[in-house]
C-alpha cells in the first residue's frame, strides 16, 4: 500500500506570504506538512477536516525549515509528534535523527536539502502515481531559480539534483502549486 497526498492550501508569495499546506496519510500515519503562515487558520483546518482528518487525528508534522512562515500553525495539531531537519519532538521529548534520510513510515522519508538555509528537508513520499517531494528547494515553478535568500547557491543545486535524480512525478513547492516533472532537470537547475 502507498501514500495518499492532498494540498490543503496552496502558498503565494505576493501580496502576502503563505507557505503551501499538505496532508499525506500513509496507513495509521497522518502527517501535516509545513502549517506556516495562511491567510486564517480556516484555510489548513477546513481541507482538512473535508479530509475527514481533525487536528487532533494529526500524528506527524514537518517543517521544511524553521522559517516562521513554514511553522506558525504547528500548534493547533496537539498530539502530533514534529519533526524538522534534526530530531523528532513531542511534549519533553527530543530524538534526534542519527542519518539522512530518515524514514518518517513505511512510505515518507525526510531528506537533508541544505539550500534554502543550512537546515532544510524534503519529504519524499511513494504515492500510487509515483514519488511526491514536498521542498522549499523550488518556492514555485515558476521561480525564482536563483533564491535570493539561499545561503549557498551551490549547496542548493546540489540539493535540487538529489531531488531530481530520485524522478519524483510531482513537486510541491514551499510557496505554490504542486506541479508535474517531465524528467528535464535543466529547466529546475
């Protein structure tokens, strides 16, 4: 059995900022990625509860990256054990992750993407209709290739390639809609 995906709200980044919201259930697990900023909380709890999923029912949230505008929402998911690029956290525990990648459950891997910032990390999802990586390594397909807030321009291409030498079927970027690769990385790089 593979996992299912569906984006809560699609991010933008003009006028405004808000991150791209999804939800991945992969058997018992289900899993919030990047609750960061939106324009109300209505826009995450709304498709998820059309989802039949509560915020309560959510096991596992991951943030991309510690940015604020990937993380202000972790809150309203009170049981969910979150996880970012280091370790996995819920009430006073703390665990770090020994390697990359680490395996979420039986279909998500949490991937080390340093890019963006030092600490970024993509999930990668087996789904039915192939891999899913969910990145801030692409803040849309659009754009901008060369991140201007990116600390090293190398360290994300590099990322980028790792990303796409593993042939995901679709993107979904950290501030727009998910979208379709066609196997050509020049256009991504």
């Amino acid at each position: 059995m593979t996992a299912t995906y569906y984006v809560l709200t699609e991010g933008y980044i003009s006028p405004g900022v808000a991150s791209t919201v999804s939800l991945v259930v992969d058997g018992e697990r289900k899993i919030v990625i990047d609750p960061g900023m939106v324009a109300s909380r209505v826009n995450i709890l709304a498709p998820l509860e059309k989802q039949g999923v509560s915020p309560a029912d959510v096991t596992d949230v991951v943030v991309s990256h510690l940015h604020i505008d990937h993380t202000i929402n972790i809150a309203i998911f009170p049981n969910a054990t979150v996880h970012d690029f280091m370790a996995s956290y819920k009430n006073d525990s703390w665990v770090d992750h020994e390697e990359s990648p680490f395996q979420l459950s039986t279909n998500v891997s949490l991937h080390a993407t340093p890019g963006h910032t030092r600490e970024d990390i993509t999930t990668v999802v087996n789904t039915a209709d192939g891999i899913v990586a969910f990145t801030h390594l692409w803040w849309t397909k659009k754009g901008p290739i060369e991140d201007p807030y990116s600390y090293d321009l190398g360290e994300l291409r590099a990322s980028r390639k790792l990303i796409l030498n593993m042939n995901p079927s679709v993107i979904v970027p950290g501030h727009g809609s998910p979208f379709a690769f066609d196997g050509d990385s020049s256009k991504l790089l």
